[in-house]
C-alpha cells in the first residue's frame, strides 16, 4: 500500500481537517514552521476535495445525460 493510498481521507473528512487548518491559520498562533506546514497540507487537502467534487460531478452528469442509464465502470468495454 502506497503511503497516498494509506492516508487519502474520505471527502468528508478532508473537508474537516481542511476546516481545522484554516481555524489554526487564521488565529496567528502557530509558528512560521507549523505554519508553513499547515498550509502545505491544506494545500493538498483542497486539491483532494476538488478532484472529489469533479468526479462526483462527472458521475451526475454522465447519470443525467440525455435520460439515458450510462455505465460509469471505466473498465466496462464500450
């Protein structure tokens, strides 16, 4: 298992670890290392939620498209 794999939090969760992030950022309190840290990791933290919402969108999209039941197995042959 790669350390990606191990440590990809849910949407949800994500969303709440960035919430607590921006919480600890806005108050000033930590130091310039912590900081720095912190933002990286909020960094990568929205850049998960926002592939999350992408794919979510992809699939409602493909679910709505024409009326039509769409196959959203990738590996399903065409």
């Amino acid at each position: 298992m790669t350390k990606d794999t191990a440590q990809t939090p849910d949407f949800e969760s994500a969303l709440a670890e960035l919430e607590d992030l921006v919480e600890q950022l806005e108050s000033g309190e930590l130091p310039l290392e912590e900081s720095l840290k912190a933002f990286e990791k909020g960094i990568a933290l929205t850049r998960h939620c926002q592939n999350a919402l992408k794919a979510a969108e992809l699939k409602v999209k493909a679910l709505t498209e024409n009326d039509e039941l769409v196959d959203l197995d990738p590996e399903a042959p065409a």
